[in-house]
C-alpha cells in the first residue's frame, strides 16, 4: 500500500490529476502485474470530501498469484489530493478489510 497528496485548487486539476494518477498507476503496475484491469471510477462523498474509487485486478508476473488493486482518490479540505494505492493479494481475506479501514481514516477537519 502506498500514499501520496497533491495540491489541486479547482475541480478541472482535480480530474486531471485522477487520470494521470490512473496512467502512471497502469504503468507501474504493468511492471509486476499482468494483464491489468482496472474498472470504471466510481465518484461518491467521504464525510463531505469528493472520492473516487478504482477496483481491478492482476495476476502476479513472478509467481502467478491473483491479486485486486485498490484504489481510493480524496479530495482533502486543505486542497490536496490523496491517493491511496494498494495491492490486495486475493488469497489473504482480511486485506481488502485493512484497506477500507486505512480509507475510513481519513475525516475532514
């Protein structure tokens, strides 16, 4: 799993940051992982903060293991950006748990 925040100041840098974040993602994750499918955004609210969130999934290049992508886009009070990526090995139940609770931290302040 990993984090990282970007300042946005409008709703258009806000798209544009999400689809480059999703280009460059694809792009790494195509390194370990293939074939990678990633499913269509889905757009909702977080405790009054804009989320976008990406599912898919992948098949491990080094030892053939399945494993789902999860990934969550909030749009922070502060103007920042947080994207949160995560590599959910599809054999291990409580991953998928751990992620959403690592999103259900995050609260507007």
């Amino acid at each position: 799993m990993w984090f990282r925040a970007k300042p946005i100041s409008s709703e258009g840098q806000l798209e544009g940051a999400i689809e480059a974040a999703k280009k460059s993602g694809r792009e790494w994750l195509a390194q370990s992982y293939s074939p990678i499918v990633l499913e269509e955004a889905v757009m909702g609210d977080r405790d009054g903060m804009a989320y976008v969130s990406v599912n898919g999934n992948g098949t491990s290049r080094a030892d053939g293991s399945k494993v789902k992508f999860a990934v969550a886009f909030v749009a922070m009070p502060n103007g920042a950006l947080a994207q949160i990526w995560a590599i959910l090995p599809l054999k291990d139940p409580a991953a998928e748990r751990y992620f959403k609770k690592v999103i259900e931290s995050f609260q507007a302040r």
